[in-house]
C-alpha cells in the first residue's frame, strides 16, 4: 500500500509537469480565444501539485524514516544527505510557485505582454524545478534499492 | 492597445512568493545550524518539516495580504517586468541557499 501512495505523488508530479508544459505553449500563442483554458489549466497544475505534496508530505512524515536508515547505511548516504534534505525543501518552493500561478494566468493575457511574460517565466521555472524534483526522488529511490542490493551479498 | 497593468493581488503575492522562497531557504540553514530552532519546531506540530512547511504557507499568504493593502489599498506600485525578475530571482536565490548549503554540508 506504500509504494501505491508513492506511486500517486509522482503521478501527481508528472501531471504537474505535463499541465505546466502545456500551459508554457498556451500562454505563447494566448488569444481571447484560449484565456479561459489558460485559466483553467493554471487551477489544474496547481490542484496536480498540491495532491503530489500533500501525498508526498503524509509518506515522508509517516514511512520515510525507514528508507532514510537504509539509504544511510548503504553505498549512496548521498541519496538523502543531499537530494532528499534539498528535495523536501524545495518542493516548498515549487508549492508557493504553482499557489501563486493562477493569480498570475487571472490577468488578460491576451492583452498584457508584460503579464503574459511573468507567466511564462512562471512555468519554465516550474516545469524545471519539477523535473529536478522527480530527478531527486529517482535517486532516493535508487538509494534505497543499492542499499538493499549491497546488504544482499 | 497593450495594456500592462495587472491585478494588485499579482504583484502583492508575487513580491510574497519572492520573500517567502528567500526565507524559507534561511530557515533551512537556521534549523540545520541550531539543534534548539529543530527542537522548537519540532514541538509545534510533532514534526519539523511539517512546521517549517506550516511557517512559509502562512508567511506566504500573510505577506501577499500586507503587501496587498500598503499604498492605501492599492497594493504596491510595481512594473510588470520588474515583478518578474524579482520573483526570479527570488526562487534562484532561495534555490541556491538551500542546494549550496546541503553541497557544502555533504
């Protein structure tokens, strides 16, 4: 059942990520006519962030300790000390960053370059902090799995 | 005509993601450097992260809505694209703290 929660917040991540993207190309080409999906696809990354940190957070606070003795004892300490100790700190950001993107994507787009531009940096950065988030959370993974494999032999 | 006014809760609240992500690095090198401010936190909720998660969600919304009624209700007088490089870097900087700090610290 553990593994099934963590499955859902990277799911939620990747859809984050994927919504964001999608939101990058919108905002590029934004017209009345696509200012309300523009919307709507701001609410969207938000909600697909939100549900990734929140299942994310309840996993951290109530299993990760058991992995973190494991990645500690085995040939990657790495996989926590660095990536898991910066992962869990920058998500925060990330969460700020999505919390605030549909405050952003409210004002006519179409019209506004300036807001338009704020946006898009909006995205980039989020599309970017994600995928180095989901890079971090494969290498805690991976931390866990050599550990495992070293304490075999 | 392009317009470039926008919303006073985007600059209020864009001027607050760029604080809160500074200060949420800060607190990452405060907690790390004194067992006392873990201590504290970690009384507060019963876990520390999810404390330090608590302080920046409430700082966030705190700051966006003091921001946002400076200039008699108005919210800051700001041009857009300066909002954006102050928000960018706002995240850069909180960014490098805290991967700077762990680097160094591993």
């Amino acid at each position: 059942m553990n593994e099934i929660i963590l499955m859902f917040h990277v799911l939620f991540g990747v859809g984050c990520i994927v919504t964001t993207v999608w939101l990058f190309v919108d905002v590029l080409h934004a017209s009345e006519a696509n200012l309300n999906r523009i919307r709507w696809l701001s609410r969207a990354a938000a909600a697909f962030m939100w549900l990734a940190f929140l299942i994310g957070g309840y996993w951290y606070v109530i299993f990760y300790a058991a992995d973190k003795a494991i990645i500690l004892k085995g040939p990657w300490p790495f996989a926590h000390r660095f990536f898991m100790e910066t992962k869990e700190h920058l998500v925060i950001m990330l969460l700020l960053l999505v919390t605030y993107l549909p405050i952003a994507a409210s004002n006519n787009l179409a019209a506004n370059q300036e807001a338009r531009r704020l946006v898009l940096w909006l995205t980039a950065v989020i599309a970017l902090l994600g995928l180095m988030i989901e890079g971090h959370g494969a290498i805690i993974a991976m931390g866990v799995k050599v550990a495992l494999l070293a304490g075999q032999h | 005509m392009e317009h470039t006014a926008v919303s006073k809760y985007t600059i209020s609240f864009g001027l607050s993601l760029a604080l809160s992500s500074v200060l949420n690095a800060l607190l990452v090198v405060a907690k790390e450097k004194s067992q006392v401010v873990t201590a504290g936190m970690q009384k507060i909720t019963g876990h520390q992260w999810v404390t330090h998660v608590a302080i920046i969600l409430i700082l966030f919304v705190l700051l966006g809505w003091l921001f946002a009624r400076a200039n008699h209700g108005q919210g800051p007088k700001l041009a857009v694209n300066r909002l954006t490089g102050i928000v960018v870097a706002g995240i850069v900087a909180g960014g490098l703290i805290i991967t700077g700090f762990y680097w160094v610290a591993d």
